[in-house]
C-alpha cells in the first residue's frame, strides 16, 4: 500500500513538472515577442518568472528524487519527513541552474538580455560572473511573487499589490 502511495506522488509531482516546464515555454516565447515589440519592463518581468519556474522545476526533480529513494526506504517517521521539508525549502536558484536550462538560454540568447555585457560575450561567460541566489518570495508577503516589481530606489523586488499596500500604510519606508 505504501508503494502505491509514494508511486501516486511520484506520477502527481511528474504531472506537476510537465506544467512547469510548458509555463516556461509559453513564458519564454511571450519573454521574446516581448522584446521583439521593445517591451524592456515585461522582458525584466519575464525573466523573474522564469527564475521562478527554473527554481521550480529544481525543488520538484529533488521531490522525485527524494521519493523516489523512499520506495526502499523504511516507513518514514515525522521527523525524517520534517528534515526533508526543511531541505526542500532551501533549496535555492544558482547560476548554474540558469545556465544549464536550455529553455532559460533560449530566453537569454533571444533577448537584450545576452548582450547587456557587450554583443561579443556568450552566455556562459554573462552568467560565470558567480553563484548568486535568486529570491523567489516577497519579503512583505513571504509568498511568491505575484506580478513583481523592481524599486528603482534599492533594486529589491516586491509582489505589486504587496508593496502597494505597504506604501500605502507606511508614510516612510526604508530598506
């Protein structure tokens, strides 16, 4: 009966992955006519999403992994299950992920983003710089984002509605 179970998840989180992985199709192909219609600020904004979903499709490929060794695992107890959680939570977004995601090189090579550094410069050598963590929930929310935007002011990026309101309760907010 467990196996049934842990082979269900699998199925489930496979069936999940192949979303993410169509979203970051569909998000690359807007990301590009984006760009094709010199729409700088949507590009900016597609290419968190995508951060998004490659972080994404990061944690559940580990999901998979993880219950997969699990079939010929003992039962699992409470505090195994809570130790795996807290892995799985930080699990974070590198460089590397980006550049080994051929849907994200896609993305780069097709936009202005691949020549911010000079026409000259590949996409390995943009992204070699250094391994830099990508944040994929709102500090005020603490929820992923949702339609995120960029302070000009500190270069953070918040959920729109999230930094909205804040502005909105907070006559003087400061980084």
């Amino acid at each position: 009966e467990r196996m049934n179970e842990v082979e269900k998840c699998v199925r489930m989180h496979r069936d999940h992955l192949k979303r993410v992985q169509s979203s970051i199709g569909t998000t690359v192909d807007t990301a590009i006519a984006a760009y094709e219609q010199g729409l700088e600020e949507e590009v900016e904004r597609m290419d968190l999403l995508l951060r998004s979903y490659v972080l994404m499709e990061k944690k559940i490929n580990k999901h998979i992994e993880t219950l997969s060794a699990s079939r010929t695992a003992p039962d699992v107890t409470p505090s195994i299950a809570n130790q795996t959680i807290e892995a799985y939570e930080r699990i974070e977004l590198t460089d590397n992920d980006l550049k080994n995601n051929e849907k994200y090189k896609e993305f780069r090579q097709k936009t202005k983003l691949a020549s911010q550094a000079g026409a000259e410069e590949d996409f390995e050598e943009d992204l070699a710089v250094s391994e830099q963590v990508v944040r994929t929930i709102c500090p005020l929310t603490q929820t992923p984002f949702e339609n995120p935007v960029k302070s000009k002011i500190c270069n953070h990026v918040f959920s729109k509605a999230a930094v909205e309101a804040f502005i909105k309760s907070t006559r003087k907010a400061k980084c």
